[in-house]
C-alpha cells in the first residue's frame, strides 16, 4: 500500500526513531497517519502497518479496538467530538450534544449524507474547565453554547472555518 509522499515521509520518521527491537511504540503514531490519509482503519491498512512494523495482525487489531479514536469507517470530513463527561456535562454537554445531532440530522458516530461531517460522543477531551468543549478534527472549541455550535457548522458549510480538512 502506498501513501502520499508526505505521509510516507512521516512514517519513514517516525520508524527511524524508534530504537532497535521497539518499533512496536511506533503502532499508534501510525495508525493516526495513515488513518488521517485514508479516513479509516481498513483491513488493508492493518496487514500494511503489520508488514511495515513486523507486529501481528492481533497486535493491530487490539490497539485498533482499544482506541476510540481509531475509526473502521471514515468519518466525515470535519469530525466532531463532543465531550459528555461530567465536567462538561454540568454546563450543557449532553444538551449540546443532543443539539448536534439534531441540527446535523445524525446520531453517534454518524455521518451526514454529504460526507461533510460527522459525529461523537466522546467521555473527555481534556478541556474540563472550558466546557462545552469539543473537537473538530485537530481543533478544539471551549464554553461552545448551541448558538456557538451553529455558527461554526454554517462558516464550516462556507468551508471559511479555522478545521483542519482530513
């Protein structure tokens, strides 16, 4: 399997860092990677990150179902995490939350019929003392309001939001 040169680039780094005998450290990092270019953690994906790594398929397949982040389908193109967990959930995560997926006509781990985004309930994203807080793709959102949430879903629409694109 190959990747784009950029990320061909960063994997060849990120193997060269590692010390003889702990490429196996190097399985996360990776996965996240390719993931990022091909949207998912496909079947293909793993035998590639095992021949790459010299780990077993089970290797692999446990870290994939570990890992909530790793994902077996894509995601939308902007993916949005919305943290529940009891910090953010006393100043209105579960509500915000129950307002995404009604303005996106989607549930958890959804995705909208555009591929434009999808969505989850994620338990933290470390930003307790800002909450609301949530994710889009790599950038986070703090004291997010329903109103907060729209806005940014409608300049992501525009595609004049600040999220990364995958």
């Amino acid at each position: 399997m190959k990747f784009s040169e950029q990320t061909e680039a960063r994997l060849a780094r990120l193997i060269e860092s590692r010390p003889p005998g702990h490429l196996r450290s190097a399985l996360v990092p990776m996965l996240l990677f390719i993931q990022d270019e091909v949207g998912a953690i496909t079947p293909e994906v793993v035998e590639e990150v095992c021949q790459r790594l010299g780990v077993s398929r089970r290797d692999v397949e446990e870290v994939v179902s570990y890992y909530s982040m790793l994902r077996r389908k894509p995601a939308g193109r902007y993916h949005i995490q919305i943290c529940t967990n009891i910090s953010c959930m006393l100043v209105g995560g579960a509500e915000l939350f129950e307002h995404a997926c009604r303005k996106l006509g989607i549930g958890h781990h959804g995705v909208t019929e555009d591929g434009m985004f999808s969505l989850e309930e994620v338990e933290c994203i470390g930003a307790c003392c800002w909450g609301p807080a949530m994710q889009v793709n790599y950038d986070y959102h703090h004291h997010v309001t329903p109103e907060v949430f729209d806005r940014l879903i409608e300049q992501l629409r525009d595609n004049g939001g600040k999220a990364r694109e995958r």
